[in-house]
C-alpha cells in the first residue's frame, strides 16, 4: 500500500494509475532514435549513462527539501529515489539498468522499508537491478566500450548539465558526451501517448483546482488564501504533492507583475474591489507538470476597460489556437498573436497609426513582452526548444521551431500594462506617436492579463488540453456568479 | 500592500504582525557578546560578514525552488531577499549595513517594483542600506580592519558552512573565521522575547492545523489527504507559506518509520481501521518554525495495547516537561523519559527483568532509538546544541547542554516497535531475556508513538507552548468523538 505496485504508480482514490512502461517506452525510443542518428559511431557494448539527483541539505543545516528527481533521469526510469544511475544499452535489446544506492541497516529506521533489487526490478520494469556500488563491475563484466552521457548548456535554460560520475568512470570507460543530449531532448519533445494521459491529468487537476479558487476568491481576501485553495484541491482531491513551478496570484497592479509570487513578493496582497486577478498555477503528478493561467476580475464583473484587455487576449489566443498545426512556424504564432493584441489596442484607441507600423517599432513588446510559450512536460519551461530544426532565438521567445504533432505547448498571449515600459515606450520620440496618452490613462491601473492553456499538437492541428476552463468574459462572469 | 511595512513583517487578517527590531536586538546582542568576550582581540573598524543566500536553480534547468534565506543572515537582518550581505560593526554603535543587489531595469517587468535603498533602510531598520556592488568601496571608505566569519563545521548536522565572499574580499582585509560561529550560535540558543512571540506564533497555527487534521481525518483516507488539510489551515488561516519540514504523515505500520514522508515514501499509504497515526508536522512563519508531533487512532478510539503504549510514552513527556528548568542536563531528561518508557513496558509485561538492568543493556534505545529532542528556532533542529557547556556526544542525542532560560527545545519521546530493532535486540543472548516475546507479538504491529511539544524554558521551570492539544487518550478520544 505505497504509490507504487509492480509496474505502476498510482496514489489511489480517483488519481491516475501510470503504467511504468511509459519510461521503458522512452528507453526505446530514444536508444532507436540514436541506432538510426548515429549507427556509424557507435561500438559495439555503448552504454548511455544518466546520474540521478542526489539528497541535498539547505546550506549548512540537516534540512532536506522534498527531493525532486533530475528530469532527464527521470523520464528515462521513471524512479524518484535519490542517488540513482541508469544505463541503457546502445542496441537493439535496449538493456535497462538500474543503479540504486545500497542502504545502510538504520534507514529502515528512519526512512522506511529496505526493498530488494528484486523488488525495484518489478517496479520499475527495468532488466537489472544492481547496487551503485557495481557499477563499475556490471560495466567491465559487459565489456562496455564507450559511456554516451549528457554533458553542456542547456539551450533552454542556459544553466550546464553537470557529467555524471562514478568511481573509475574516466579511467575505465570512454565517454562521449556530445551526441545524447540533442537526441534525447528532442525524445522529450515529442511526447508518446502514455506521457500525454499523465499530462493530461496534471492539467485536468489544475483547470480542476483553477475552477475551486475562481468559487472561492472573494474581494478582501489575500492573495496567498488563493494559492493555498489551489494547491489544497490539487493534492488532496488529484494526490498532486508539488506543483510546477512556485504559484503567481497576482491582483491588482500585480497582474503586470509577469513573476510575481516569489519569496520577494509572496503574494502577500489584498484583493481589492477593482482588482483584477491573474492566477497562473500548475499542478505536477508523477513529475510531469501543467502551466496555466486564468484571469478575471475579483468582483466576477468585468469593467468595460478589463473587458477590452481581456478580449484582446483572448482573441489572441483563439487565433493562435485555430492556426496550430504540424509545419507552422512558433515565431509566426507569436506574431499572430502580437497583431491580434495590437489590433484590439487600435480599436480600443489606447493606439493609433497603422498596424505594420506598430509592429515594425517593436509597441507589440511594451504590452507583450514575453514569449507566447514554451513546451511543457518534466519541466514547465521544458527542454528541446532550440534544438533540430530551430530558428535563432529572438528575444524573448522560448522556442523557434515548427510545430511537430504529439508537442506540448503553452499558449499564454498577454498584455500588461507594466509601468517601466510604458515610461520607456512614451520618451521614445518614435514610439510615443503610436499612443493615444489620454486613453491609456484609463488603462494604467488595470494591471495584466494573461491567458494561458495546454495544448497538444495532433496530425491535422491541435487539442487544447484546458479546454473546460471558463474562457470567455461571459463564461466567467456566469461561473463566477454561482458562487 | 505587501508583507512589508516599516519596521514590520505582516500578512494581514489575524497574522502576527512581526517588529523587525526583532534583528536589531539580535545583532546588538551578538556584538555586544563578541566585545565581551573577545575585547582584547578585537580590532578597531572590524565588522562581522555575513553573506545570505543566493537564487539557485534545479539542476540545469530554469526551475527555481522558493528561496529560503540563509538562517544565520536571517537571524542578523529578517531579510528574505537573495543575494544580500550584511555588516554590523564591532563597537558600541553596532552600526548595521545590509548589502542589496542592484536590480536590472527588467526585474519590475518580472519580479516586481524596485524598491530604493531609503524603503529598505526603513523596512529593515539598518542603519545603512548599500549595494552589493559597493560593498568593497564601503569597507575601504570606513577603514575596516578584519571581517569576522562564520565558517567551519556545523557541530549540529555535520556539514561544513561556506566562507561568505566577495571580489576584493582576501586582496584587502584580514578576515578571521574562528571567534565568529560559536559566539553566535550561541546567540541563536537563547532566545529573546520577540522571537519567543513568532515561536508561540508558528506553534499556535501548527496546533490549530493539527487540531483541524485531528477533526477530519478518517478510516480510509490517504495519508497525504492530512499533510495537504494540515499544509492548507496553517498557510490560508495564519499566512504560514512553508512548513519547517517535510510533512510525517505515518499511518498503521509507517508510524515506526521515524522519517517518514520523504520523496521516497511520500505519505502514500491509506489510513487503515486499526491504523495508528503519528502525525509530526510544523509549520513556518517568518521563518521560526515549530515542531509538533500528534499520535491518536484513526478511529479517535485507542485499542488496549495502544492505549498502553502511548501513556509510556505520556509519562515520559509529563515527567520531563515537570522536571525541566535552567540547570537541568539534557542527557538526564533522555534518560528520565527512557527510564518511564521501559518501566511502562515492564508493567505492561512486554518486558521483564530489573529497571537498571535493561537500563545498562541498552533496551531503552530498541525501541526509543532517536533522542528526546532538540532545540528549535529558524531550524527545526536549531543551532547551538554542541556549543558552550555541552557534554560529549552521546549516540543520537542532538543536544547535551545544560538547559537555560530562553531556550526552547523540543520534548519528544517515543515508543516504537521496528522490525529490524527488534529482530536484532532478539537475536542478542543477553537482550532477548529481557522480552516477553509472547506478550510482544500482541504489539509488533502498532508502528509507533511520538508526543512531541514545543517547550520555553523559563527561569524557575519550563513553558509547554503547545499545551493546547489534546494529550490524554481521554482528551484524544473526547476531542475526536465531537466530529
Ligand atoms: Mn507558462
Ligand atoms: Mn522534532
């Protein structure tokens, strides 16, 4: 009675039961994909080797935060238990090997049962279980030629993967770190089924836990009450312990806040009669996440200037949703999406001038100034947006690439009214012509709004995955005024 | 409108409302105690260095755990923004200076507003707020002779505490790292009456949670299902955002793993009819954290054999709590509570055989294998239990002091029937004669039982703030019939 059984991970009640065969599905394609990318070059006996994350303390203290099991460890066995190396087998078998840390007799003390590596092999449907400490053994005893690790920056995030190690790695073993890490980023790009059905309950339980804190919030309430509804009716109803990335509930100005809800501003405001709410929060169950963002007025009543931005927005969204398809460029969506913002602002007369103008002296980045999304799976910005076929990155932008069917990608369009920028935009001799100054005062205090679903790319165009979140003006003013 | 005000930490609605001349007292008492005790080695012009936490990311990725600040910049300055250092300087001015980064102009489109040096100084009662970048220049300018560090072992957790830096740091000054980390350490132990009220704070919103917990648990429930209830009351009704640490949500037979809760065992299991719970959960504020345990059936309806185990445990707390005040040696309240726990077990006949003799034979630490507690503040298991006039190490004892006034410190006893302890214990010639191994088998399936309080040391005895839970079985069982 734990959250795993052989094969499977399930934490009961209504959660969902994932079968563990989706990382040994991963496995094979991502030992296929390199067989196919690099048959060349590959000896015979090539192991791929990943280094799970280990139990780390808060500075100099015994504090251990919740550990959180390295991503690309992860999607390749599927196993959250610290201090873990895999190998994969470079043919056609795909021999699976799970390392894992011999425990010394009191941890059944004080962590728990001492399972067997019989035990863990039913699990998590690997060929062999070995102890950390034979590692070297198990690869010599194979006659392992070269270990293909993952090495470098990280296009996405520019932080750097650090090289796994292990005791005699370098002395033992040839290593190549220079070919796995394109290919398997670009494995965790295209998502098979089975990680799909995990996605999409991580975003049912968010668009769940979204709708529990639109009946909740009240005007007078704290910001932070709305975060602790939301992540409340996540774990307790979904078993969804973390979520994806720390939560933004931002009201009021703090809506044109694109991150707030960090240790700096910890939500920690009070929702006022004209604030307007952006609540972007996701919800993660067996470590794949979904990222979502709803916005509305507290009230439940949009003001005519809230109504405006809003629909700007939304109409965004709905355009990039209906042009989703395999082949299109992400640059064009954002583009797509910028114009349609543009285009509302014009009709609302908060702009003036011609549309090609506006875009072409860069007024789309004052109200738009992010990226219109990222692809989303173990992490929320997740990996893979500038390898293959990319673009070169444009400013803010978190990938260049065509659409490819079975992505996940956010579509989060917003328009901000963000006081620096607009400073900024109204001394520029240039920019400060495109602005009706005398309209936007309207504006001003508004704050932002954000739009934000999960969408999955298909054959013929798209599937937005949060659909049943109450998206229109007139489908959350009717949501809101039942509670 | 944010959890900042002059002189204030607030989160509205029925927080504490925190004065930060809480840290002002704080950095006087430390100078104040290092002039004391160091006036012959202390040059003039020389400040105390302190450098608090950095932002860091998950791996390699862009995923940024919640910032925890450093807790001994913490202690010194109440200040959770990352990147900072501190100074005050040794002399009777005590003239504090926090170090801030200087923010790029694009943090207000991301983080939020950037605040000027003048709102921090007022916020944070500092008598000078500069920028990091000026830190060098500032020293310089005031002549600064020798930094005092904290670096070296953590006599607490064992781990090693990094040696604050910054460019020109070694180039220019002496630095000396060896006076500084006792001395305030020390500091920490003794805890003043403003950082007693955040203390009763944090405990009061972790009682209430336990309470909430206690009232809506049932038979059936998962395990997580109370860390979520316990997480949510503490964080929406008292503005507790993080818990100290990881939730123990053990049920049945996990009640014996004394860690429970971990990634590796995450409160999974489903809370069974003859499930006994031990609940060890404490939530945060302003980063003073508590530490509470509550055991009870999950039914509100103690068994024989647990109601026997339990009260062992119960004396042993109220033995304790009544035999605590200053000058008392914490190696004689862990001997008290395992002399009441094995003397409850010889009277319940699970044991046999003469007090002292199981006593000398180490029967006590089969089945209370943990010590009884340790001192709480801005960690759960908080500083300075090796320092000053502490005895030796003894086994897992996480303190050997003396008490004092102004401490506070947990008082956790427990009783607990793990397998492998026991299996061990019975496997020795000489232990196993001290079993009743038939009157055992009726208890091996328990788990376990912790009551732990949250305890002041006062002058003339102790203060047990967490004195509003219900303790007694009777109190258990009347408390959870009403719901
Ligand atoms: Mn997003
Ligand atoms: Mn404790």
């Amino acid at each position: 009675d734990s959250q795993y059984s052989p094969g499977y991970y399930w934490l009961g009640n209504d959660t969902l039961k994932v079968p563990l065969v989706l990382h040994k599905e991963n496995r094979e394609r991502l030992v296929s994909r390199m067989l196919t990318n690099h048959k060349d070059t590959i000896e015979k006996n090539s192991f791929i080797l990943l280094e799970g994350g280990k139990d780390e303390m808060s500075y100099d203290t015994d504090h251990e935060p919740l550990f959180k099991q390295e991503r690309y460890f992860f999607w390749t066995f599927g196993c959250e238990i610290p201090g873990c190396y895999g190998l994969v087998g470079l043919d056609d078998k795909a021999t699976s090997v799970l390392a894992i840390p011999k425990l010394p007799a009191d941890y059944a003390t004080w962590m728990g049962e001492i399972h067997s590596k019989e035990y863990y092999k039913s699990i998590f449907l690997v060929d062999h279980v070995i102890y950390t400490e034979d590692l070297q053994d198990y690869l010599k005893g194979n006659n392992a030629s070269t270990l293909y690790t993952i090495l470098g920056l990280n296009t996405d995030s520019g932080a750097t993967f650090k090289e796994p190690e292990f005791p005699g790695m370098k002395e033992n073993f040839k290593v190549n770190n220079s070919v796995l890490f394109p290919e398997i980023a670009e494995c965790r790009v295209i998502k098979t089924p089975k990680e799909v059905e995990v996605i999409r309950y991580a975003v049912d339980a968010s668009v769940s836990a979204h709708k529990h804190v639109m009946r909740t919030v009240k005007v007078g309430m704290k910001e932070y009450e709305c975060e602790s509804e939301f992540v409340h009716h996540a774990y307790k109803n979904w078993g969804c312990r973390n979520v994806g990335y720390t939560c933004i509930c931002a009201a009021n100005k703090n809506s044109a806040v694109l991150h707030y809800g960090h240790a700096g501003e910890p939500n920690a405001s009070t929702i006022s009669e004209h604030g307007f709410c952006l609540f972007d929060m996701g919800a993660e169950y067996h470590s794949y996440t979904a990222d979502i963002t709803c916005s509305f007025p507290a009230t439940g009543k949009f003001s005519p200037e809230q109504r405006v931005i809003y629909n700007a927005v939304l109409d965004a969204s709905v355009a990039v949703i209906q042009a989703m398809r395999p082949g299109v460029n992400w640059i064009d969506m954002h583009k797509l999406a910028e114009r349609c913002i543009l285009e509302a602002l014009l009709k609302a007369n908060i702009l003036k001038g011609d549309l090609l103008d506006l875009v072409k002296n860069g007024i789309g980045s004052v109200f738009f100034p992010h990226g219109l999304g990222h692809f989303l799976g173990l992490n929320t910005h997740d990996v893979g947006g500038f390898v293959g076929d990319c673009k070169p990155k444009t400013n803010s932008l978190r990938t260049t690439r065509d659409l490819k069917a079975n992505m996940v990608i956010t579509v989060e369009p917003g328009c901000y009214f963000i006081k620096h920028l607009l400073t900024q935009a109204l001394a520029d001799p240039i920019k400060v012509q495109f602005f009706n100054q005398q309209e936007l005062q309207k504006y001003v205090n508004i704050g932002g709004v954000r739009i934000e679903d999960d969408v999955l790319v298909t054959e013929n165009g798209c599937e937005n995955l949060s659909k049943d979140l109450p998206r229109t003006c007139e489908e959350i003013e009717e949501f809101m005024k039942k509670y």
